[in-house]
C-alpha cells in the first residue's frame, strides 16, 4: 500500500509526464509558430532599412585660468570634476546643432516613394547619382542614386509639417504639390520659383523622369529637438575629458556631415567663448593699469618726501625683513583683490569658489594685523620709513604683474585656439550598419516565437479542462460504451460540402472499428430494455451526436437489421446533410398532420437504412413532441424495424431530448473528447434524472492521440493487408 509521500510523488511524475506529452501532442504548432517567426525575423532582417552611425571624439582640455593664484582656487575647490558635464550639454544645445541644422537644411526632409515592402531593398547599395533603372513599369518609384539638393524652400504656416509631393519631370523641370494633390509650384532646377506663399529654388535634382519624392518642412526647433535626443555624447571614464559621439541614419552621408557640422560648430563657439572671455579679461586688466600706476607714483613721491624731511635714507636689517613678510601678505591680497574682481562676473556670492576667496583673503587679513603689531613697536621714523616702503613694493610688484598679464592676454585674444579639440573627425562604417543587428533578431524572433508559442498551449491546455478520460466519465456512474477516435477520415467528411458517411467512406477506419464495437455492446444493453427505440442526445452542442446517430446506423444496417434514423432535432437538425440529402418534408409536417409517414420517408438511403429528416422547422418544437402524435408515430415506427434511432438536440439546450427520453428503451450521451467538461455532463445527468428519464450510458467521441494519457494506448492501427 502506498503511503502518502508515495503518492505525491507519482502525481508529480504523472504532472510531468503530462507536461512532457503535451509539448509533444503540439509539436507541429510549436515548430509552426516558431518557425514562423523564424522566417519573419529574416525577412525583417533582409527588408528592414540598415541604419549607420556616424561617430566621433572630441577632448575637452582643462581650462587654465587667466588670472593668477585662479588655478589652484579652482583646484581647491574641484570644481573642474564637472568640466565634460558641462561640455557635453554645449555640444547638444541649440546653439551648436542649431548652426548644424541651418548648414545642412536638415529642417528640410526629402525622400524618395519607394515600392511597397521591397522598394527599400531593391533600391539599396546605389551610390547617388548612380541611378537605378525603372521597374515594372512603375517610374513613379524611385529606385535608388537619387539625388534632391533644395537650396531654398519657404512655405507658409499652412504647409509645415504636411507632407508636399515632388515631381522630377523632363529636361530639368519639377513639380511641388500639396497633400491634397494641387500643383503649388512649379519650375525649372537652380531657377527661384516664387508662387503665392511659396518659394522654392532647387539646385540640384537628378532622377528618372516621373520619380516622386515626398518633402517636408518642419520648423528648426522641431528638428532641433529631435537632433538633441538622437545626438548621444558620453564621456569615457571619470574627469578624462574624452567624450564619445554617436548620431545614427539610414543615410550614411548625411550622418556623416551631420557629425562633422556638429563637431566644427563646437569647437567654433568654444574659440570664440574663450576669445570673448580674454577679451573681456584684457580689458579689466587695461582698466586696472593706470589706478595702480597712479599708486605706484604716489606711494614713490611721498617716500622720497619723507627722506629728504627726515634725512633717513633706508631701514635697518631687522626692519627690512619684517617688511618682506609684510608685502609678501600685501601681494597676496592684491591678488586675491584681482580675482574676486573675475570670480564677481562668474559666480555668486554663495559660490563655493566666492566662499573659499573670502575665506583666503580672512586668514591673510589676520596674518597681515599680527605683522602691524610688530611694526608698532619700532621707532617713530622705521614705523613710517617701512610703511612708505611697503606701498612702493607692492604697488610696484601689482603694476609688474598687470603688464604681465596683460601682454598675455593680448597674446590669448589674437591666438585663441579653445580648450577642446577634434580627436577623431567623424566617420561611418557604411559595410556595418548598426541596425538591424541581424544575429539577434533572428535569435530574438525565434525564442518569441518559440514562447508564444509554449504560452498559447499552455494556455489552451489550462483553459481547455474538457474531459479527456473516460474514467471521467464513468466516475459520474455512467459507462462508456465505446471510445470513438478522431481520425482523418472523420474530419474530412465534416468539413466537405457534399458528405458522405464514413462508414461507407473508408470502413477500415479506426471511428468505424469503433461503431462495431458498439453495436456489439448495444446488442445486449438492449436485451432489458422496453422497446427498440435508441435516443443519441448530447450535453452541448458540437458534440457529435449526429455524426454518431448516422455512423451507428450504417454500421448496424451492414450487420443485417432493419434500421430507421430519425432526426428529432427540428430546430437545427443536420442528419441530412450526412446522408447528402435536402431537409424537405419531415417529422415535424407528420406530427403537424401535414403529411403521412409514407410521404416524408426516405427509403434505403443507405442499404437497410431508412430515414426521416427534421423537416420544415416549427415554431413549437416542444410541444408536438409532447403530444400524442409523437407516441402514435413512434408506437408505429418499432414494430417495422430492427432499431429505430433518434438524433434528439442537446439536453441542456433544450427539453426535446428529455421528452423524446421517455419513448426511447435505451438513451445514450454522447462527450466529446477535450469539449465538454465533467461537471457539464453531470448536470445533464441529473436533468435527465429530474425528468424521469435514465441514461443507459456514454459515447465518448473524437478522442485525439495523446503522447501521455489513456488515449496514448487506446487505439492500435490493426489493418488487413491487400492482397
């Protein structure tokens, strides 16, 4: 006996097992879908438009200040860390891809109509100016070489961001259309057409006369704004100062000197910028010169007075030191002086950099009043001696400096060179296009193809819990009498339009093997039954009640019996379109009176087999077999045949079958295989109960193979060999 954890695991292997058996049911839809997606991925790849990337590299050098002492503030500070994050935002501004956009006429867009779907490929690999020649007949298209060069194109508000049309016409003439078709200019190549609102000069049009080329017109900005996000510029490493840039387009060359615009326009405004900011630099210092020569010369004057007053001519050797610390503090704060002047235009007073200024000038302040206290304790004439000396020196250390720097500036101003430059001009691989990476769409296209694929089985499988064993089936208390394969041979015939019954069709077939395995088994449920006739119903429809009413028939006809087939569903009965027959006059004009039984028989439609369709359908179906018509006819019909069979709508559609139940000696349901669901059949059960009626057993029709399952080792091909 097993124990539990026995039994847990031989579900989980039976789980698995399951898993394993449906990949394998479905392996030809997996393979399908996947190999579907497999030849899209291709074609993509071999149809979709390569797109190339330009790139290129540029340095960003690190600026040295202009103004002394600057530098090692700066550097103090870090404040060069963010030096490329600035640089990177000048190259994307407006400023710079705007001057690109005005050179290129990139606001301008001109493309060639291609021929749907393969026009771009059939197009591709022509150099400009190497024209294609035209195909099909069709000169509309363009394809391939082209080459549009419009120099000047002003539209009215109306007409940007509509798409115009281009026609090249004959001996150098073109045609500009609007969207709606109408002719808004029209001229000759490199001649200035004005017309209305519109003027257009195209300098250089080269294509097969009757080439179309659609044209837009899109304000700066809107190309700007594209550029900027299309434009990506990265910098290699931390504070390198080397910045990557890449931009990608279908057109090569365009991406090319749409690069190389953007990278000359950027090293054009950081010349000037820096040019303008020495510039402006040279300027304060030539502002600064003649306060500092005035000082100079009034600190020298009143020195000289004092000498000759005092008849003192220098200071002693203890004096003279203390003086050298004094101007050596009073030459760092005139420096600092200076670039607080510079730091003013740049920054604000909560800067980092105005911060660490004032805090540099404190300490020197405080350096420079420690000395003073020094100096108040020599003699009256050193203390004045020194004092006159100290403004002299530092006077003349500042005005030295201010030429230096002047002469400097001056030399910056007129050889400005900026402080980036070109690493690597731009360029593109035009024998690797960077779109579609080709490996890894196929690969991608194939595992989502693969994916949906299992997800869409999966799925079907989860959503689809109809009943796939019959021990399902029999767990309800009703038997099965015969598990009737779905073959080839039955799918078939319920899809052509002129039918015919399989078992007359192809008798060798497994669903055939199966009716004569029934019929067997009806032989003796029936020996206890009150009458001959056998009601076929089912739960839902499309079950195949009537594919098996009409197969059981044929089946137990060719074993000798006398068989009558009735289609009791006279709402939607179709048994007569498996015999290959018109509805016409049926069961429904017998229990209406309208016709005798004789007149609405079909006899031997198959041999031994006579039938009656539905007929014209009623408006009260229920009804007339609720009266006693129907038991008048049916008491007639079981004494003149073997069996007497009747198809009957499905019970839990209507109450045709629950009546039609009460005649009937044996009543059987049919299933179908992975349709209806256990708890469907149960509640037809007991609406047959509830109406007295009992259900003698089960058909369990189109069982499919299954890899795992019962249906794997229910069925075995056992054919006679020809002779």
């Amino acid at each position: 006996m097993m124990n539990s954890t026995d039994q847990a695991r031989d579900n989980d292997t039976l789980d698995l097992n399951a898993l394993f058996g449906t990949l394998l049911d479905h392996k030809w839809v997996i393979a399908s879908v996947t190999g579907a997606f497999l030849l899209i991925g291709v074609l993509y790849t071999v149809f979709a438009t390569p797109i190339y990337q330009a790139t290129s590299v540029v340095q960003v050098e690190q600026k040295t200040p202009s103004i002394p002492g600057l530098s090692d503030l700066t550097q103090s500070l870090g404040t060069t860390a963010s030096q490329a994050t600035t640089e990177i935002a000048l190259i994307t501004s407006r400023l710079v891809i705007g001057q690109a956009v005005d050179e290129l006429k990139l606001n301008v867009q001109v493309d060639p109509q291609r021929m749907p779907i393969v026009g771009d490929y059939l197009s591709r690999g022509r150099k400009p100016g190497n024209l294609g020649p035209v195909r099909f007949g069709l000169s509309r298209y363009g394809w391939g070489g082209e080459i549009v060069d419009i120099f000047k194109l002003d539209l009215p508000d109306a007409l940007m961001n509509h798409k115009l049309e281009l026609r090249a016409g004959e001996n150098h003439q073109f045609t500009l259309l609007d969207d709606n078709g109408k002719t808004i200019a029209q001229g000759a190549v490199g001649q200035l057409v004005k017309a209305g609102d519109v003027t257009v000069q195209i300098r250089q049009l080269l294509a097969n006369p009757g080439t179309r080329f659609d044209v837009v017109e899109q304000p700066p900005l809107t190309t700007i704004n594209k550029l900027q996000t299309d434009i990506v510029a990265l910098e290699q490493g931390t504070d390198s100062g080397i910045i990557d840039l890449t931009y990608n387009n279908a057109d090569p060359v365009l991406a090319q000197q749409t690069m190389e615009h953007i990278t000359r326009a950027y090293v054009r405004q950081n010349v000037e910028r820096n040019s303008a900011e020495a510039a402006s630099q040279l300027q304060f210092v030539k502002d600064q010169l003649p306060k500092v020569r005035n000082e100079l010369d009034a600190a020298q004057s009143a020195l000289n007075a004092f000498q000759t007053k005092s008849h003192a001519v220098d200071i002693s050797m203890q004096t003279k030191g203390l003086l050298d610390q004094i101007v050596g503090v009073e030459n760092s704060i005139q420096q600092l002086h200076m670039q607080q002047a510079d730091i003013d235009r740049r920054f604000t007073h909560d800067h980092p950099a105005y911060q660490a200024l004032q805090q540099q000038m404190g300490t020197l302040e405080a350096q420079k009043a420690a000395m003073e206290k020094q100096v108040g304790g020599l003699p009256d004439t050193q203390q004045e001696l020194l004092k006159l000396n100290r403004d002299v020196q530092v006077s003349s250390n500042t005005y030295t400096s201010l030429l230096n720097q002047a002469q400097q500036l001056d030399i910056a101003r007129a050889g400005t060179v900026g402080n980036v430059r070109i690493v690597d001009r731009s360029l593109v691989d035009i024998t690797q296009p960077v779109q579609p990476r080709k490996a890894l769409v196929i690969v991608v296209a194939t595992f989502l193809g693969g994916f949906l694929a299992l997800a869409f089985v999966f799925l079907k499988q989860i959503l689809n819990r109809g009943v796939e064993d019959p021990a399902a089936i029999e767990d309800l208390g009703l038997p099965v009498y015969a598990s009737v394969p779905l073959s080839r041979g039955q799918t078939t015939t319920s899809r052509s339009r002129k039918k015919q019954l399989l078992a007359i069709a192809d008798p060798a077939d497994l669903a055939v093997e199966a009716f004569r395995s029934l019929r067997t088994s009806l032989h003796f449920a029936r020996l206890e039954a009150k009458n001959n006739v056998l009601m076929i119903t089912g739960a839902s429809p499309f079950a195949g009640k009537t594919f098996v009413s009409a197969n059981l028939a044929a089946v137990i006809a060719q074993a000798g019996q006398r068989v009558l087939l009735i289609d009791g569903d006279m709402r939607r009965g179709t048994l007569h379109q498996h015999l290959g027959i018109r509805a016409g006059e049926g069961l429904s004009d017998v229990l209406v009176g309208s016709h005798e039984i004789d007149t609405v028989m079909h006899k031997n439609i198959v041999p031994n087999v006579d039938f009656i369709t539905r007929g014209r359908v009623p408006p009260n179906p229920s009804e007339l077999l609720m009266h006693e018509h129907f038991s008048q006819f049916i008491n007639a019909m079981v004494p003149q045949y073997d069996l007497v069979i009747v198809d009957t709508p499905p019970i839990l559609a209507v109450t045709d079958a629950a009546v039609i139940g009460h005649h009937a000696g044996t009543s059987l349901l049919v299933a179908r295989f992975g349709l209806n669901k256990a708890r469907e059949l149960a509640l037809a059960q007991q609406r047959f109960e509830q109406n007295g009626v009992e259900l003698k057993g089960a058909i369990f029709n189109a069982v499919e193979r299954r890899t795992a399952g019962y249906s794997a080792y229910a069925y075995y091909k056992y054919q006679t060999e020809p002779t």
